[in-house]
C-alpha cells in the first residue's frame, strides 16, 4: 500500500469500519494543491481489501488530474465502500459514511460513483456538508453532453480535414443513455448526420425518430464510417481489437476510462486519429457537480464548461508539435498545473 501510495503521489489515505453498520470505507485524498479534495464514493462487493484500496487510489488519482485541466479550485480524492456480503440496512451504512466524511473536515467531498445513488448522497448529507449529488443538486448529464460537444467542437478546429461547422458531418454515438442522447440533441440542432447504437432498443428508435439517426448494430458501430466517433457508453472500448476497426478521423465521447491500456493512446496516434482524452472531454459533469456545491451561477460554469474546448485545442497543438499521443500531453498537461513539471 505505502509502495502505491509513493507512486500515485498520494497525500493520504482513510480507512473506517464501522461495526454497527458494517461500513468498510476507504477515503484516498490525492491532492489538495488547489483545494478539497472532491471525487464520487464507490460502493462496489470487492473481493479483497487490498483491491479496494488499489482502486481508492488509482482514482483518486485520476480526479486530481481532471479538475487540474477542468480549471477547478478542486483536488482529487475518491472514496470506495466494500459492499457488505449478506443483506444490511443501506441508510444506515450511509449515514455511518456520512460521519466518516464529516471527520475529514472538509479536506474530501463525497460524490455519487458506481453503486451509489441519490438517495444514497441524502442519507451522507444528513451527517455532513460535505456532499453532491443530493437530490436538491439536479443532473450532471446534460453539462457532460455540451462539455463533449464544445470539445467535438475542438477537434473540427484541430483537424485539417474537418470544416468550421458540423452541417453534413457524420458523427457515430455509441450509448444513447443521458449524456448520449443529449449530445445527439446539440449534433442534431447543428445538422450533423448521426449514427447510432445502444444495447437498449426503444432508445435507438427514439433517436431515429426525433434526429433521423441510421441505427447499426453494438458491434458494427466501430467499422462504420464517420467523421467522429463518440463514444458515450462503456469504458475499454478502445483496445487491440477495436482501434484497427475504426473508419473515423476523430474520437470524442463521454465515456470514462476509454483506452484499455495506455498504448491504446500510441496506436490512436500512429493511425493519425484525433483523440479527445476522455477525462479532459467529459469534464462538464464534474464542472456541474463542483461548481453546484460551492453555489457559483450558470453562468460561471458555463464559462468553465465552454473553456474544455480551449484546453482539447491546446492538447492537440502540442500533440501535433511534440509528436506525442493527445493521452500523454493531456497527463503532463495537469502535472504542470498540479507539480509544476514541465510539458514533454
Ligand atoms: P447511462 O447509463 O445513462 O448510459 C449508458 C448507455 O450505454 C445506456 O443507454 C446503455 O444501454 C448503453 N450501453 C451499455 N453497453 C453498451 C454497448 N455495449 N453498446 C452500446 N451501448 C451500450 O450513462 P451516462 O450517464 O450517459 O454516461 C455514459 C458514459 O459517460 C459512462 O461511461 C460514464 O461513466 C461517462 N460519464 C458520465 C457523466 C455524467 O455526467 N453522467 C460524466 C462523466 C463521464
């Protein structure tokens, strides 16, 4: 654990067990340079505490690095809850969660994450201030999809191939779910052509109905050809067998975690693809989320919303002069601003 905690640069790390409730909970605050530490709780059936713990820090880390590039007065931290193997009272271990959090005194604001729920964030934030997500705080999804687009928007500036305006282009959408079908909606209203997939198909006609979408198959949409790719459904979804498929010039979608490994980055770039780094892109959600919490207006978060297009740009600007995949010039990128290294 000390070997991981080095490595990730991890400031610390909280452990809780509760025996009334049954709460296992790790808090993993990886900086706090430029503010709380704010990042969503897991609550997943881990298998070992040394998974949890693995899990805790490694995103942990990679909170810090995307509120960096986001502009927030955040850091990063993110909390995991081993979920309890036989039946418990779920109120309970949240509000048991909630005092964790409380503990900390501000230093790691909680969030929702997979496994977690709204309710969930209300029973935190009857022990503690130190939460989003409640049911009071509205969704995130929309901000992601116009976070997306303002970033689709970079790689038509960034691209040689690519015009001004997206009137004609094609773009192909993997996962119509809340962030999916509203991008689809802001494509559609700019007159791109869209493809699209989902494994739920009452979604993929509702999209061929309102946008006049062209529906493919869950497997065909990597092949199909198009102007940009988005993914906005599952993470992993580019891999060695997926990235030689591709017949887009570009990559830009919600989905978290996109690339497999890290070479997948390398080989988006040997294929000269413009790749839209996923935590850069999909940053809105967390711009809504912060900026919610600490009561600053619409329009401040619009700004910062808007802002993921400069940042994309400024990605693929060094990519193209250091001849290095947007992946790596994206970590380096948040390391100035979290470390103060230098770019390349
Ligand atoms: P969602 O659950 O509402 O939608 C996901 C959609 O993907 C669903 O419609 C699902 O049926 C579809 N899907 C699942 N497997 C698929 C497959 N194999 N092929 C095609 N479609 C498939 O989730 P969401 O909130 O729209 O988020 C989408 C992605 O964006 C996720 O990776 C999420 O982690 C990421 N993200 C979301 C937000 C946000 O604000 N919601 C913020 C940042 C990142």
């Amino acid at each position: 654990m000390f070997r991981q905690i080095t490595e990730a640069r991890l400031n610390d790390i909280h452990l809780k067990y509760d025996e009334a409730s049954g709460l296992k909970a790790i808090v993993a605050i990886h900086n706090t340079q430029r503010g709380p530490a704010l990042g969503g709780c897991r609550i997943i059936p881990y298998t070992s505490t040394e998974d949890a713990v693995t899990d805790a820090i490694r995103l942990a880390k990679g909170m810090s690095y995307k509120a960096a590039l986001a502009g927030l007065d955040l850091g990063g931290g993110k909390s995991v809850i081993m979920e309890p193997e036989g039946p418990y009272d779920r109120e309970q271990l949240f509000r048991a969660f909630g005092q964790f959090i409380d503990e900390l005194e501000g230093r790691y604001i909680t969030a929702m994450d997979s496994g977690s729920r709204v309710s969930d964030m209300d029973a935190i934030a009857s022990q503690t201030q130190h939460v989003s997500c409640t049911s009071s705080s509205g969704n995130p999804a929309p901000s992601t999809a116009l976070g997306v687009y303002k970033g689709i928007q970079a790689t038509l500036k960034a691209h040689p191939e690519f015009g001004s305006s997206l009137k004609g282009m094609t773009v192909a959408v993997q996962g119509l779910g809340n962030v999916g079908f509203a991008l689809c909606q802001l494509l559609h209203k700019d007159g791109a052509k869209l493809i699209v997939t989902d494994i739920n198909e009452q979604k993929v006609q509702q999209c061929v109905q309102e946008f006049g979408a062209t529906a493919v198959g869950a497997e065909d949409i990597y092949s199909v050809p198009c102007d940009i790719f988005s993914p906005c459904g599952l993470g992993g979804i580019l891999n060695e067998n997926t990235i030689h498929q591709l017949q887009c010039a570009a990559v830009a979608g919600s989905a978290n975690n996109q690339l497999l490994t890290p070479e997948c980055g390398q080989w988006l770039f040997d294929r000269g693809i413009l790749y839209a780094p996923d935590y850069l892109i999909n940053a809105g959600g967390l711009i809504f989320v912060a900026m919610t919490h600490q009561g600053q207006s619409q329009n401040e978060m619009n700004h910062r919303i808007n802002a993921i297009e400069d940042t994309l740009l400024q990605v693929f600007r060094y990519e193209q002069q250091r001849q290095s995949p947007s992946s790596l010039i994206a970590d380096h990128m948040a390391e100035v601003l979290l470390y103060g290294e230098q770019v390349g």
